[in-house]
C-alpha cells in the first residue's frame, strides 16, 4: 500500500476533483481547495498554483498535463524554490516564473484537436462532459450591389433659338449733340447702339465711355 506521499498517485487523487463550470463550460481539476487546471472548449488550459508551489501540486497538474500530451516540471528539485517550465504538446516550452505569486498561466490551444482536451479530463474522472456548441466568429458582411438599370430618357427638344452669349458694347456716356430728338441712352442701350454707330462728339466736348453687357442689361459707370 502506498505512503503518504506526492508521488503516489491514489494518494493525491483522494485530494482531487474534477467537474464542468456550467458558467463558462470549462473542466476544473480541484486540489483541496485550489483550481489548478482548468481547461476551456476551446482548449485553452490555465493553470494555477493558488500559491500553493508544492510536488503535490506539481504533480496533480502533470496528472491532468499527461492526458493532453504536456506536462509541467520544475527547474530545481524543491518545486517551491524554482521557476517552473511547461512543456506544450508541440514541445515549446513556457516559462512559469515565479509562481507562488504569480499564480497563473495560460497555454493557448494552437490545433484543431485541442477543443478535445476537456473533454479527456472529464472521461479521465469518470465525469460527464457535454461539451457546448461554440459560436462562430462573426464574419464581416458581404455588400452585394445591384447592377445599375439603364433608363432611356427622351431627349430634351432642341431651342430653335439657342441664347446668345453677353456681348460688351461701348456707348456715349451722355446725349450728344446730334442725335435724332426722341431718341434716349434707354433707347440707345435696348436697340444694342455701338459707340462705332454713334455720331462723334462735338468739338471740346470728351466721351464718357460706359460699359453695357448684353442687350437691355442696366447701364454702368465705367
């Protein structure tokens, strides 16, 4: 009959349990009182010491380690005074410093076979596993765009008499001697008189030029 010892395995099953946390559908591996192994659907495993560095507990996690292809050994032969390596199933090694206080640590699944792990800790414990249906990450949506409709809108009817672009003309700036009586600059500005058109100032008397854009557009000062 084995001792009491950390090394005898129905020694430290006495101390260990196992069941599903029915809020996130992980498997838990209890120690005493200590969560020391805990391992997710999708096959991430989480150990923690709870500050508890002990051969015990070094090798109740290998207990669970064993089953996943990974397990956990200490640097030195006193598991409490040395930093802890674990080895993952693809044998990359991660350092577990430090851990009476930094308790935790978190080996992620890297397979597709990794999301089986909690359920070989389970059946390993005679504990029945109903692993959860994991969701899908959303994926981005697809915009899919209709093809544009080709409309036949009839033509706009064509002006018979398309406008004409502003012309700039140069008037007498005042009544000048010589222009036919009834005649005004009104006048003159709506029939579109040129300064060519018009009759030359008298003598000594100076032509104020104005500027006029387009036909009957308002007179200004230049």
């Amino acid at each position: 009959m084995g001792g009491y010892h950390a090394d005898n395995p129905e020694f430290r099953r006495k101390a260990q349990k196992v069941f599903v946390d029915r809020a996130t559908g992980d498997v838990v591996l209890r120690l005493h009182e200590t969560d020391i192994v805990r391992v997710s659907p999708r096959g991430d495993v989480k150990l923690s010491t709870g500050g508890w560095a002990t051969h015990k507990t070094l090798h109740s996690m290998n207990d669970a380690l064993g089953l996943m292809d990974m397990w956990v050994e200490s640097e030195s032969s006193n598991p409490p005074r040395g930093d802890w390596i674990v080895y993952d199933s693809d044998n990359a090694h991660i350092l577990y410093t430090n851990n009476k206080t930094n308790y935790t640590i978190t080996i992620p699944a890297k397979t597709a076979e990794a999301k089986d792990r909690a359920k070989w800790l389970a059946e390993a414990y005679n504990v029945t596993y109903n692993p959860p249906i994991l969701q899908q990450q959303p994926q981005a949506a697809t915009r899919v765009t209709a093809a544009p409709r080709v409309v036949s809108v009839p033509s706009a009817p064509c002006s018979t008499s398309p406008q004409q672009p502003a012309t700039t003309r140069i008037v007498a700036a005042a009544p000048l001697a010589g222009w036919p009586i009834g005649d005004s600059w009104a006048s003159i500005a709506r029939a579109g008189t040129s300064a060519a058109a018009a009759p030359p100032p008298p003598p000594g008397v100076p032509a104020h030029p104005i500027r006029l854009t387009g036909p009957g557009s308002a007179l200004s000062a230049r």
